[in-house]
C-alpha cells in the first residue's frame, strides 16, 4: 500500500530535494495519519450518534451536536472506555 507521503509526491503536491526532509516529513505526516484513525475510532459513538441525527432531521443546531456528543461522550466514561 502506498503512504499518503508517497502518493502528495507523485501527485505533484510536495516536493522535496534532501533525503532527510524527505524522511522527517514521512515520519510526521505517517504520525498524524495514525493520530487522527485514533481519535476516529474513539470517537465513533459520537460521529455515528451526529450521522444518525443529520439523516433523520437534516439539520441540527450547535446545542444539538454539543447535546449529542457530550451524551456520547457520558456513554463512554460510564462503560470504561475512556
């Protein structure tokens, strides 16, 4: 599988001429790639909770995604997930 370094390369995005900021920024761009599957899967109660609610009423008002996360976020500390 080709990384997302590899492929903002071949794309055209970046370019880079030394080798060693040719690593480093792998190395950054594979940690945050890895940081942010991370916080999806904690917080996936929550997006599905936010998904659920855009399909059903298509709209929703900040209370409403503040209410739905913080209600979530309950769920998980009361089953020891976070």
């Amino acid at each position: 599988m080709s990384s997302l370094f590899d492929a903002l390369i071949d794309n055209g995005f970046i370019e880079v001429e030394n080798d060693k900021k040719l690593e480093r920024l792998n190395e950054f761009l594979e940690h945050k790639l890895q940081e942010t599957k991370e916080l999806l899967v904690e917080y996936r109660p929550a997006l599905d909770a936010l998904a659920e609610n855009l399909l059903k009423y298509k709209t929703l008002s900040a209370q409403d995604v503040r209410d739905i996360i913080e209600y979530n976020d309950q769920d998980l500390v009361l089953a020891g997930l976070t």
